[in-house]
C-alpha cells in the first residue's frame, strides 16, 4: 500500500491535471481511429509508465498491478493500457524473449532466427496474461551501470566475476534477466567449472563483444572464487575472535579467570587461523595480478606489431619514427620549464627600494601626463573666458576649468595602460611583495 500511495502522489506531480474529470475521461478511453489520432495518448501512458518505473528504480513490471494499482482511479482503469504495454514498439521484453544464458552461442542464434521465422503475433491480451514485463530503456540503464561499476575496478577489456558477486550488484530477482539481456548483445557469457560447482560470468567492459571462453579464464574462474571463499572465512573469523574477547571480558568482570582463560585461548587460535587466511588470500590475489599484467603485456606487444606493420606499410622508418619522438620530448620538457618558471616566486631577490623607485617613476610619468593635458584644458578654457568678457562667466569657466581637469584625469587613468596608484595601493603593493 506504501508503494501504491507513493505512485499516486508521482503521478500528481508529474501530471497536475491527473484529478480533473474531463482529462481523465479523455486518457481511460480506448484507443479508436488512425495512429495520428491516439498517438499522443499512446505516447503519453507509455512516458507515464517509464518515469514511474525510474521512480521505483525496476525494471521488471507485473501488467496487472500497472493496469489494476498505478493507474487506478476510484475503480476506473485506463482501457487504452492493454495497447500502452509497447511490445511491439521494441521498449518491453517478454521472459520468453530473452536467451538462455547457460546455452552456447550456436544455441542462441539458432533460437533468435527461430523466433524471427516462426514469430506469432502478440496481442494485448497475451501481453496481460504475462507474469512479468522487462522495460527494455531501463535494461539498457542497469547494465551500463554495471558495466560501469566493473570498469571501475578492472581495467581490461573484459573481467570475470563469479556467479554469486554478480548477483550480489543486480539483486537476487534482476540477475537473471540482465545476465539474458547482456548475453543476447553479446557482452557477457555464463560459464561453469562442473566439478567444483562453481559458477561464473565473462563481461565485456568494451564496446565489442565478449572474447570466447577459454581454458585461462577457468583457471581464473576458480582463482576468484578461492579467493572469496578465503574472504568470507576471514570475516567468520573475525567474527568468532570478537565473540571470545567478549565472553573474555565478561568473565574476568564476574571474577571467573578459568573461563576467560579458555576464551583467550580462542581468540588466539583465532588470530592464527585469521593470519593463515590471510597470507593464502594475499597469495591468490598475487596471482591473479600476475596474470592481469600478463595479459596487458601481451596487447602491449600485438599493440607494437600492428604498429610496426603499419609502419612497413606506410614506409615510415625508424629514425623518422626517434625524431618524432625527440621533437616530442622537447614539447614536453619545455612545457615543464614554463609550469617550473610559473609556479616559482617571480620576485624573489627584489628588494623593497627597487619597488619603491619604480613606482616613484610610474606616478612621475603619470604627473608630466597630467600636467599636460590640463595646460591644453586651461588653454582651452581661457579661449571661452575672453569670448564671454564678463566677471560672472569668468567664474563660470574657472568652475568648469575644474571640472575638465577631474574629466581629463579620469580620462587618463582610463586609456593609460597603467592604473593611477594612490598611497594606499603603492603600501598594499609593498606589502604584497
């Protein structure tokens, strides 16, 4: 009932007008006419259904509880929802859609020609009847997310993980179906070493398909699963020594030193076990890192002859190839010179005198600019005062004298490439060198 209620309030904020009458009556009716003419309903109730699911972060959707609970209004539920299910329009998945993982690829090309020779159409009926839907947008999301959380620990072209880790990230009810939709594009591949009973999956964390399983990668296979097995005894073991350290401490609070004696016993027999576990686990795992750089060594070396063909067939030599790289180390030690030259204090070994004489110069400078351009100002002024010839506009143009000469120095400051500097800017610079 919590799930049900979130839903209702989703779809209110998604859609404000879900309560209004007229609305609704125009949504719940069947679908009727050309495509052009319900389209726009189709496209709104399959959008609705694909928020709603990101919502509830699923993939897998039961038809009648999308039919009988998320759309149900006072009893009444959408007639149009039957067609609203976009089986045809390649956005959801029927169970027997999906292939087999446990079978070989032969066995799954076989059964996808199958399906498209001998493929019966659909109705929504059968669509209804089905106990489970996969929205295939919402596939597509969860197995980038998986891919992506593998490429963040393994940094192959493809990685190995045992059945039950791989269960553990997808959850114990959408393991299967991402494990069919992956191995239906051809980026994972189940496999299992009978013996043991141990269960495994190949994952491509490229854009290409997942390489063939091979005879390494059982050795592999089994190397990973050791290794978690030795992962989970240490954590029991841990467990059992803070037991006993506990039942320790009681006992020698109640005064009992024969009892927290055989409890100390434990814990070191404990330690012991947990300290053997440990050097196996570090020894696994040194393995499987030596046989990771292994296989990066060996594409380094198919990587140098692709290049090494591809310089026969460009007719690039190799002393060609030493002064690419020459010109290319220069680049690189000069670019680390001006990073070096950057970060180093530019004024360092400058004394606070030199600093103070230059800026001496900078405001004398700026005092002949000055001065200059207020004698073509007054000049300039002087003209209008002898034109007017009387007292009060004399003082007129001494007041506008003024104003010029504050323009004119703004003017200045505002074109020289220098900045007027103040006592207060020149003490600021002192004290910032």
């Amino acid at each position: 009932m919590d799930s049900v209620s979130s839903v209702k309030e989703f779809i209110r904020k998604q859609v404000p007008d879900w309560d209004d009458e007229i609305m609704a009556t125009a949504r719940f009716k069947a679908f009727s006419g050309q495509r052009s003419d319900w389209e726009p309903k189709y496209l709104f109730w399959k959008d609705l259904i694909l928020k709603i699911a990101r919502h509830l972060d699923l993939f897998i959707i039961q038809p009648s509880q999308v039919k009988e609970e998320w759309f149900n209004r006072g009893g009444l539920t959408p007639l149009c929802i039957d067609h609203c299910l976009m089986y045809n329009e390649g956005d959801i998945v029927r169970n027997v859609d999906l292939v087999d993982p446990s079978s070989g690829r032969i066995s799954q090309l076989f059964r996808k020609v199958r399906n498209l020779m001998v493929r019966s159409p659909v109705t929504p009926e059968i669509i209804m009847l089905e106990d489970h839907l996969f929205l295939t947008p919402l596939l597509k999301d969860k197995t980038a997310q998986i891919i992506k959380c593998l490429s963040e620990s393994h940094w192959t072209s493809s990685c190995i993980v045992t059945m039950s880790k791989f269960q553990g990230m997808c959850g114990p009810s959408e393991a299967a179906p991402l494990l069919s939709y992956l191995s239906g594009l051809g980026k994972a591949q189940y496999f299992s070493i009978s013996k043991e009973v141990i269960e495994g999956v190949k994952i491509s964390l490229s854009s290409g398909s997942v390489p063939a399983i091979s005879s390494l990668d059982l050795d592999v296979l089994r190397l990973i699963w050791t290794a978690q097995k030795l992962e989970d005894q240490i954590a029991m073991i841990d467990r059992r020594y803070e037991m006993s350290r506990k039942s320790a401490l009681a006992s020698l609070n109640s005064g009992n030193k024969k009892v927290a004696l055989r409890h100390a016993r434990e814990m070191k027999l404990a330690s012991e076990s947990r300290e053997r576990c440990t050097a196996l686990l570090n020894r696994v795992e040194e393995v499987l890192n030596v046989i990771a750089n292994a296989e990066s060594t060996q594409k380094v070396t198919e990587a140098i002859r692709i290049g090494a063909e591809a310089m026969k067939q460009n007719k690039i030599t190799v002393e060609e190839v030493e002064h690419c790289l020459e010109e290319l180390e220069e680049s690189i030690d000069a670019q680390k010179q001006v990073e070096k030259a950057l970060e180093s204090n530019p004024v360092s070994g400058i004394e606070d005198e030199d600093i103070e004489e230059e800026l001496e110069k900078l405001e004398l400078e700026l005092e002949s600019e000055n001065l200059k351009i207020s004698k073509v100002e007054v000049g300039s002024t002087s003209g209008e005062m002898g034109a007017l010839g009387s007292t009060d506009s004399l003082t007129d143009a001494l007041s506008n004298l003024k104003l010029h000469d504050g323009s004119a120095t703004e003017s200045v400051s505002q074109k020289s490439p220098f900045p007027t500097r103040t006592k207060n800017s020149k003490q600021a610079m002192l004290e910032a060198a």
